[in-house]
C-alpha cells in the first residue's frame, strides 16, 4: 500500500510542476511562488520515494 501511495505523489509532483511552471510563465511571474512550489515538488518527491524504497 506504501508503494502505491508513493507512486502516486512522485506521479502527482511530475505532472504539477511542468503545468505549474508553463501557468506561471503565461499568466504571472511571480519570483516567490515558482521556487516556492519548486520547493515543495522535491519535498514531496522525495517522500513519494521514500515510501517507494
């Protein structure tokens, strides 16, 4: 069960963040928010990684 939960958030996080950076880029650059949510992709990477291995 860990491992699926932990696939779902690494595939979660691989799906958010290209859509995240493309809506960023068209609509509002904001200088916080991007490394901000950046940040928090990794973080929750890694804990889907973690709960992989």
């Amino acid at each position: 069960m860990k491992q699926q939960i932990g696939f779902l958030l690494q595939l979660f996080v691989l799906s958010a963040l290209p859509v995240l950076v493309v809506f960023q880029l068209i609509y509002s650059f904001r200088l916080i928010l991007m490394p901000a949510c950046l940040l928090a992709g990794i973080v929750v990477f890694a804990v889907g990684a973690k709960l992989r291995g």
